[in-house]
C-alpha cells in the first residue's frame, strides 16, 4: 500500500489500497461515510466502535461492508478533525487493517495527540495542492511569531527587536489576519505547521 493524493474536491490523503481509494472518489462515499457524517456535529476526536449500527442506514451498513473488504476494521479506527479556521471540513482517518488482530488497539488519547498532526497534514497539502490561499509572512511578522512561540510577551519581543511594543502587536495582527487566526498562539501554529517560522 501507498500513499497517494486524489485531486479534486475533497482533496484526499490516504494510505489505503488504491483500489479503495478510487472506489470512494467514484461512489461518493463521502456523502454517505458514517464517520464523515459524524465529523460534521463533532468537533473532537472520536473512536469509530462509538458509532452504533443501530443508527445506520441501509447506505452505511453498505459503505462498512465494502470498507472491510477492502481490509479497513470499520470498528478499530478514529477520526481526528482537522481544525482551520475558515477552511473546508478535514480530518484525520486512522484505522487498524482487518487482518491485523494482534495490534494494539487505537485509543481515545491516540486520537487526540493526533490532533496536531490533522490540522499540519491539511495545512500542508492545501499548501501543495494550491487550495490554502495564505499570503506569505514578512520577515518582521514572522520575528515577532517566532519570539512568541518561545512564551515572549509583545514587551518582551519589542525590547528583542527594539521597537515598540505597539509594532510588534500591528505585526501579530497581521500575521493573524494572513493566516486568519482568532489569536496570537494560533497563528503561531498556523506559521509553524506551514513552515513559516
């Protein structure tokens, strides 16, 4: 199994046999995907087993039947959502192979500490399928980033870079607007995952 990048809309990244791969673009599974329809109300990682059959419909009960027999365990997954203020849903998908039985179960707190690697994954490939739009950084924006990123207060960064404290907030607010973060530590990350500082 490779890796592969699907062009079109939804950019998809997976690691699931081509054949699968193809299979959900042509079908339109996502639109019908369980833990994508899940993903929509849900802004937290969640384990694939929470979801009950029960609730499924014939549709979704038909996309896990495929899914396993493309050797996905459709009951030994997680989904990570991808959290980018402004931008189209994403999310992380990480499953266990259905003949992969001695593995180690995927857990909840496996599915949070992925949430960091979601959110760099779509910042990055939005980045090289030119769907992220975000306007560079200057080298002052991006100074004054990387010295917060270190716990720098604005006084602190202005003494560093011997300006006043009033120009490095008018660099962080522009840096926030460019990479449209509702605060200073989200544009840190935001800057970071798209290797900007």
């Amino acid at each position: 199994m490779t890796g592969c990048v699907l062009k079109g809309s939804p950019v998809l990244v997976s690691n699931c046999d081509e054949r699968w791969q193809v299979l959900y673009r042509s079908n339109g599974y996502g639109c019908i995907d369980p833990f994508m329809q899940r993903l929509r109300g849900c802004p937290l990682p969640f384990l694939w087993s929470e979801l009950s059959p029960v609730s499924l419909g014939s549709d979704e009960l038909a996309f896990l039947s495929c899914a396993r027999l493309h050797r996905i365990d459709t009951c030994r997954g997680a989904t990570v959502p991808a959290h980018v203020r402004g931008e189209q849903l994403a999310a992380l998908n990480v499953s266990q192979r259905t003949d992969n039985v001695g593995a180690r179960e995927i857990g909840i707190r496996d599915a949070y500490l992925l949430s960091g690697l979601a959110t760099t994954l779509h910042l990055r490939v939005g980045e090289l399928s030119g769907a992220c739009g975000v306007l560079p950084l200057t080298c002052r924006e991006r100074q004054c980033l990387l010295w917060a990123s270190r716990g720098k207060s604005q006084a602190d960064v202005a003494l560093i870079l011997g300006v006043s404290a009033r120009t490095v907030r008018f660099h962080h607010e522009n840096a926030m607007r460019k990479l449209d973060a509702i605060n200073i530590a989200a544009a840190v990350a935001s800057a970071a995952a798209l290797g900007q500082i």
